[in-house]
C-alpha cells in the first residue's frame, strides 16, 4: 500500500489540515500549452488527466479582482461551509470521515474540518483523486477502508455544475462494491449545488466561491490530479505535482484564514448555519438534476452537441478560461457584479462574452467541438 503525503513535504497546508492520497509527480514534466492539450483530447488521442495544463499565473489586476470576491464573498462561503458541516454531522454522525476530491475540493474539505473542531469534532480529512470517464482512486478507497469504516466516508467536492462528477461518483462507489465488497456512500457533500445534482449541500445558489478563481495557488499548491498509465502503477494512488516554486503567490492559507475569521464572534455564522441546516434537513433535497436539463439545452441551442463541452456555474466556467480553450461565456444580466475575474479572463483570451437573459446559471463557459478540425486560427477563429 502506498505512503499518503502530507505538508510540508507535500503541499503547502500543515498536515494536520490534510492527507494527500496521491503520488509525488513533481519531478514529471507533464505540462503542455492548452490548445496542445484541447486538439489532442477533442481528437481522442490523449484523455485530459493524462497530462497537465500550463499553470496560469495571474497578473496583479487579476490578483486584485481575487481580493475583491475574497473580501465580499469570504463570509457567504463561511455560512455553506457551516451548514454543510452541521447537515453531513446530522445525516452521518459524529464519526464522519471526509474525503475532499483534489483539486476544488481540498480546501473546501480543510474549511469543514476547521469549523468541526469548533462543535467539538475531530473529523479526518483526505484528499483523493476522481476521474471523470475513469472514476475514484481504487487504491485510496482501499486505503480509506483499511483505517475506517466505508459508510462513515463523506465525499466532499466545492460546487456542482451539470452533475458529471456525481454520476462519476455514483458509478464508481457501485463498481467498488460490486468489485471488492465495500460499500460507501455516493453522496456528494458540496457548498454550492447550483446544478441540483446532490442531497447534501450548503446552498443551491450559484455564487462565486473565490478558491475558484485559482489554481494550485489556492489549493495548497498541488497541480490537478494525473492517471497516466506511464507513471501509475496498479497499486499507485493517482499522482500530482506540487508546485513548490510558485510559493511567492500562495494564497492558500489566507484563503482559509479569511473565510474562518466568519466562523466565530458577534458577527459570525455558527447561529445562522444551526438553523439554515435545520431547514434544510425539513426540505425535500431530491436532486432535480436541473443542471444537466440546461446544459443539454444549451448545447443543442449553441449546435455543439456534446455536453463535456458546456461548463455550467461560475467554477467550472472560470475552469475553461484558466485551462481549456473557450469558444464564448454565457452571463445572466442580474449577476455580472459578481463576475469580473470571468469577464477579465474572457477580455484577456480574446473571448466574446454574451448576456443570456434567464440562463439557468450566473455564467457558462462554452468550449466548441470543431476545435479539433480547425486548430487556432482555422475556421473557428483563435478560440473555439
């Protein structure tokens, strides 16, 4: 069985903020320039966590624009933080392990476990890798299980969008169980289900959750997650990098110190967290998988026919300006005050930017099939 990793060796969170079931892949160059990447996976010549994209390192008015979501949204992402804390104890008990999915995940999870300490809790916190076409990290389910018990695991994501990584996660718990016997719950506990793709979540409204607007410098300075067939063995947990080099920018401490300082005193969240979970556990939660119903509306609307392609909610739009190659981003009118690193990101990639009135989510990003035929600069313009 594999070593876990933990900080300072391994990411730049304390080890007693997180376990890193993941293979030390810095020494690996796997990094190649995004429109390599997009033809190749668009072309099904390589899938995309084979690989890594170039780590996009933001200028100061993008840094600024990070201050600014950190400083009006750090006590919104504080008050999911609270009540998911309160819903995941209530619905599994005190005993809850929780397992955050690298990368988003990861300082969602160290959020929740802070805030657990403070009801008198002391909940275990990994990060793990999922796939999305190949499924969770068979070798750190096994690990989980062999120091607790499967059904206490929560698995712990920062937002929905259309719902594919729930599916994943469903399929993959299923397989295990078929597979090995182990059985563990498919529940994805997130801040924000926006995409109504899951029971346990803080809220349902798509904000922007500022961890979103970085990469490894708000993640603990740990690259996405990699399944290569080349690197990792059967018996490897998936690998990462960590991006020891890029400490000057990190922000992923302050990240958390900003959101906690919200935890506590007169002008805190724990009261209203207390009760906003109480609703929610007397609400009907069933997942209306609304997300996915509006991604294939769009995609068909939009003529580009596969669903992999639209990105739903203000994360997985700011994902496709960091590290794919955008075709254009969808904005509803009513939230564009709480969009300026998308529209910022979109102005520097040269992306046109549409207002679409009563769209489903804040934002969508939109990455267009024909970038495999056409290339920068064919028939599909620079960014498709």
């Amino acid at each position: 069985m594999p070593t876990p990793l933990h900080g300072p060796a391994f990411g730049s969170y304390p080890a007693d903020d997180v376990t890193w079931l993941l293979k030390d892949l810095s020494d690996v160059e796997l990094e190649a320039p995004v429109e390599e990447r997009e033809e190749a996976i668009q072309a099904g010549r390589a899938h995309y966590a084979e690989s890594l994209p170039v780590e996009y390192q933001p200028d100061d008015d993008y840094y600024a624009l990070f201050d600014k979501a950190l400083a009006e949204q750090s006590r919104r992402v504080a008050l999911a933080v609270a009540t998911l804390v309160h819903l995941v104890v209530d619905l599994r008990g005190p005993d809850a392990v929780l397992v955050s999915l690298a990368r988003a995940g990861t300082p969602i999870g160290i959020l929740l476990r802070r805030y657990a300490r403070r009801l008198g809790l002391d909940l275990p916190h990994y990060t793990m890798s999922i796939v999305r076409g190949r499924g969770l990290d068979a070798v750190a389910l096994a690990h989980l299980a062999g120091h607790h018990r499967p059904e206490d695991v929560v698995f712990v994501d920062g937002w929905t969008g259309k719902g594919a990584i729930s599916r994943e996660l469903t399929a993959a718990c299923a397989e295990m169980e078929q597979r090995l016997g182990l059985r563990f719950d498919p529940s994805l506990a997130v801040l924000a289900d926006p995409g109504s793709s899951t029971d346990v979540y803080g809220t349902r409204d798509d904000f922007l959750i500022p961890s979103a607007c970085l990469n490894s410098t708000v993640s603990g300075l740990v690259s996405r997650t990699v399944l290569n067939d080349r690197l990792i063995g059967p018996d490897d947990f998936h690998g990462a990098k960590f991006y020891a080099e890029l400490a000057p920018a990190d922000v992923s401490m302050s990240y958390v110190e900003a959101v906690e300082e919200h935890f506590d005193g007169p002008g805190g969240v724990a009261a209203e967290a207390r009760a906003e979970a109480t609703r929610l556990l007397a609400t009907d939660r069933t997942p209306t998988w609304s997300g996915w119903a509006a991604v294939e509306e769009v995609s068909a609307a939009y003529g580009i026919g596969d669903v992999n392609l639209v990105k739903p909610g203000v994360g997985e739009t700011t994902r496709v300006l960091l590290r794919r190659v955008p075709w254009r981003v969808l904005v509803r009118p009513d939230r564009r005050d709480e969009l300026g690193h998308v529209e910022l990101l979109a102005e520097q990639r040269g992306v046109p930017v549409e207002v679409v009135d009563d769209l489903a989510f804040s934002c969508m990003g939109l990455i267009h099939p024909g970038f495999a035929r056409s290339g920068p600069g064919g028939s599909e313009g620079s960014a498709p």
